[in-house]
C-alpha cells in the first residue's frame, strides 16, 4: 500500500505510480524485442544495372523488415560510402566487408530475379552454407 509523506495510505496516487511502473516496464520489454529480432543478411544482385538492383534491394529490405526481421543489404551501404564496384580492390573489399556481416547474421534471405544468382551472390551463398546459417530463396515474393 503506498503511503503519502504524511504517513497516510493513499489508494489513488498508488494506482497512477503502479500504472506509470507497468508502462515503462512495458516499453523497456518492446524495446528489448526489437533487440531480439533475428538478422536477416540480404542477397540480391549488385552488378549490371546498379541503380535498377538497389532500388530491388531496398525493396527486399522492407519485406524483411515488415516481416519484423532486421534487414543487412552491404550492398545498400558501400555504395553510400563512396566505394566503387568498378575499382577491383574496393569491390573486393566491400566483399571482405558483407562477407564479416553475414556471418553475424541469424538468416540469409536470397532474394533472384528469374532465378538468376550472380558469382557475387554464390559466394554470400557458399558462405552462408560454410557457417551454417539457414538459407531462404524468394524469386516472386518481391518484384523488381
């Protein structure tokens, strides 16, 4: 029972602090969930037309994300940063840099357009089978 500085109980202001209790304890569980949700790594195709196939993988990113999974697309990150995929040792080092992602990620999600899989994506691929991590296909789910 909660007392007022008087020594009083006071049934009222107990209620709205037990009420303001439970609703933080509320948001901090919310918050804590979305800590919780597993990462999906993103494997689209990047090279050929760059500009067509970052629109498809934001568009991946989103359905990954409205499927309350948390959304990894290196390919959606490099390119922001100023690397190039036409300089061979920035290419193959933003590689070296999706490659150290996926493996900290709970899913690899492999997102083709008429099934085609690019080298760039089998290797994503070929790691995520070397570590073991769960792979999924779509081919329709998301239109380019």
């Amino acid at each position: 029972m909660y007392r007022n500085d008087k020594g009083y109980s006071d049934p009222t202001a107990g209620m709205a602090l037990s009420n303001v209790c439970r609703d933080v304890k509320r948001e901090r569980r919310h918050r804590n969930s979305i800590k919780q949700r597993p990462k999906v790594y993103i494997v689209s195709k990047f090279s050929g037309d760059i500009k067509s196939n970052m629109k498809y993988a934001a568009k991946c990113s989103r359905f990954v994300a409205k499927k309350r999974r948390i959304p990894i697309a290196s390919h959606l990150m490099y390119p922001v940063m100023g690397f190039r995929d036409s300089i061979a040792e920035e290419r193959e080092m933003c590689c070296m840099f999706g490659l150290a992602l996926l493996s900290v990620c709970d899913e690899v999600w492999c997102f083709t357009v008429n099934g085609e899989v690019s080298e760039g994506m089998q290797t994503e691929l070929d790691e995520a089978k070397h570590l073991k991590i769960p792979i999924k296909y779509f081919n329709s789910e998301v239109s380019k």
